[in-house]
C-alpha cells in the first residue's frame, strides 16, 4: 500500500501526461488539463494580490488595521465552505458544471470587486469571489484524477506548481498594475485570465467521471476518528494559519521598511522558495517518512521567522523569508499525501477536509493579527506567526507519538 498510495503522489508512469489512444480524447485531455492549470495559477495570483493592495485599500476607503484584517476571512471563508462541500458531494455533481459555475462566479465577483464603492461591498464580492473559487477547486483534482486516472502523481506535482508559479507573479502583477493604473485594474486583469477557463467549461465535455464515488455520513465520522486523519488536518490547519499571515500581512509590515514594489518582492521571495521545496519534497517522500521529512522542514523556519520579524533589514530578512518559505512549503502536499496513504479508499473526502482546513487557517489567523495589531502595533502582533509554527510542529511530533510511527499507517493500525 505504501508503495502505491506514494506512487499517486510523486511519480508517474514513465508517459507524458496528456496522451490518450484516440485524438479526441487526447484533444479534450489537454484542453481541460491547461483549463484547470490556469484557474489554479489565477487563483493563486488572486490570492497573493490582497497582501499587496491592503495599503491601497487603506488609503480609498479609509479603514483601519483591524478591517482591513477582514480581507482575509472574506476570500476564504467561502472557499472553505465550498470546497469542502462539493469535494464530499463530488460522486453526485455534475462535474462540468460545477466547475463553469465556480469559474463564471469567480470572473463576476472580481469585476464587482473591481467596482466596488465602499468597502463593505468590496468585502462581499470577496466573499463570493472566495466562493466561487471553492466549488471549482472543490472538484479540479478530483477530475484530473479521472482524466490522469494512470499517472496522477506527475499531474498533481504539475497542479502544485502551477499553484507556486501564480502565487510568485501575483505580487508582482499587483506592482506592475500600480506603476501604471489604480489598484482596481488589478482584478479587471485577474478576471480577463479566468476567460479562457469559462470557455472551456462551457464548450468542451469531461472525459468520463463515472468512477467517482461519494461518501457516507457513517463512514465519514469512521474517516474523522482515525489519529493520522485528524493529525494531518489539524497540522494542515496550522500550516493555513501560517500562510494566512504571510500572505495577508508581510507586505505590509515590509511597507514599513521599503516602498511598495520591494515590499511586493520579499513576499515573492517567499512564495518563490516553494519551487525548489516543492520540487524537492517528489524526490524525499520516497525515502524519508512523511513525519520525520515534516518535523525536519518545519523546525529551522520557526527561528526563521524569528529573524524576519526582528526588525532586520536588507539580504538577512530575505534570506530569513527565503528559508522560512522553504520550510512550510511542502506542509500541505506532504501531509494530504500522509492521510491519504493513511486511507486511500477516502482520498476525495480527505482532499476536501485537508482543503477546507488550511483555508480556515487562512481566514482566521490575519483577523486575529489585524485585531492585534490595533491593540499593539503590527511589529508585535505578526510575531504571532512564530506561535502557528510552534503548533504546527508540536502536531506533527504528536501524531508521530499518537500513532507510533513517523510513517503514515497502514488501514488496519489506522482503525
């Protein structure tokens, strides 16, 4: 099982992953693999412009620290919701469907974003653009599982990378737009690049999606009890808080030290560290435990973000971000590969809890440093990303304890 379970993940069948045996399977292979490969680089770059405009946001609207810590939990609060949803539904949806509703949602919000004349509006389209965003991502590995059905492993290392590449170019769209327009171009440009996806959703079928299957209210309480199950999530919820904070706040805090478009750059920086990670985790998972590689990454980024968030300036705070970035880059795939190797017949389940985690993570943990920073100032309150990184790895040390192997376990120790 371990073999096959780490196959799925970081290896494929010796192929290029778009060839089929007939031309109009190969022909809708490939359109709909660079259709969902592009929402994922879109979403991304959406993602990793809110950081960015908090200043810009602050100056138009006129709010507060602690507002404007609501910009996170209003894109992921829905994500979370929608996500998680129609993964578990995934079996009875009409997975074409659903995927041009969460495109065409996403494309709208980010033009009523774009429009918005008060916050509160800006606020809501965020919310929908969360949304949106959720039903979509909520079933793209679950179909590209199907059309990839004999080398998934290469797909979702392509898929996560994808994800790395947008999230690196959407700071910087975020400062190329500004040099020349006002912060609202910015999603007018994001929701241009979702056009194409829609298109595709729209005029060209799936590939069969007859094997997948849903799960049980029964065997989805089975599914929550087992120790690495709930290990992974908690710690995946950890690593979102992380990424919350960073994502939301680094930029600004940088503002403090530099103008906008280096500020942009350190969390570039950051975010450019998960390619080398990530491509780094495919060729470990094989040989290193999935715990032992966690807790080996993970350590060295908590004094890590204790020297980014010192106060220091110049090479040190980039490199301090830089290997801060490395080490939480892979938390996500490599403990959503850990509980579904843990329990492979529930990987569309597992997928959707693992999703829905990190971006609860990620909602929450900015408001609560926006909270602080109106009590304490934001050179205090963002230390609070060292206290998420503490857990995370205090929670990959106990599943190893509670589950008595730094290995994922079999099904049968599992329950």
């Amino acid at each position: 099982m371990k073999a096959t379970a780490r196959s799925a993940i970081g290896t494929g069948d010796g192929h290029g992953f778009l060839r089929r045996t007939d031309s109009g399977g190969m022909k809708r292979t490939t359109v709909w693999t660079v259709a969902i490969f592009l929402f994922v680089l879109g979403d991304a770059m959406a993602l990793q412009a809110r950081g960015p405009i908090l200043s810009s946001l602050e100056a138009t609207f006129g709010v507060s620290e602690a507002a404007l810590g609501l910009v996170a939990p209003a894109g992921t609060a829905g994500f979370a919701i929608a996500a998680v949803a129609t993964g578990l539904l995934a079996g009875r949806l009409r997975m074409r469907w659903a995927l041009f509703a969460g495109v065409a949602g996403v494309i709208c919000a980010l033009v009523a974003m774009a429009a918005a004349p008060v916050y509160a509006v800006f606020l809501l389209a965020l919310l929908a653009q969360g949304g949106a965003a959720g039903v979509f991502r909520g079933v793209d590995r679950a179909a590209l599982s199907h059309i990839h059905s004999a080398n998934r492993g290469r797909v979702y290392v392509a898929y996560a990378l994808a994800w790395a590449v947008g999230a690196v170019l959407g700071p910087q769209l975020v400062t190329g737009v500004l040099a020349v327009a006002d912060w609202r171009a910015v999603f007018l440009v994001l929701a241009a690049l979702f056009v194409p996806v829609a298109v595709v959703a729209a005029r060209t079928e799936l590939p069969s999606m007859e094997a997948e299957r849903s799960i049980s209210v029964d065997a989805l309480r089975a599914l929550l009890g087992r120790p690495a199950v709930v290990g992974a999530t908690v710690g995946i919820l950890f690593t979102g808080a992380v990424e919350g904070i960073i994502f939301t706040w680094l930029v600004y805090y940088a503002e403090g030290f530099y103008g906008t478009g280096t500020a942009s750059l350190l969390l570039s920086t950051y975010l450019l560290a998960y390619i080398p990670a990530r491509t780094g985790y495919t060729l470990l998972v094989d040989r290193v435990p999935y715990l032992l590689l966690m807790l080996a990454a993970t350590v060295p980024a908590i004094p890590a973000f204790a020297i980014a968030f010192s106060g220091i300036t110049g090479p040190v705070l980039f490199t301090a971000v830089f290997v801060a970035g490395a080490g939480l880059s892979s938390c996500f795939p490599a403990l959503s590969a850990y509980a579904v190797e843990a329990a492979p017949e529930y990987s569309g389940p597992i997928n959707a809890l693992t999703t829905g985690a990190t971006y609860v993570g990620i909602a929450t943990s900015p408001a609560i440093v926006g909270v602080l920073a109106e009590a304490y100032g934001l050179n205090r309150a963002i230390w609070l990303v060292i206290g998420f990184a503490v857990l995370l790895s205090s929670t990959i040390a106990a599943t190893w304890l509670w589950t008595g192997t730094p290995e994922a376990p079999t099904v049968d120790a599992a329950t």
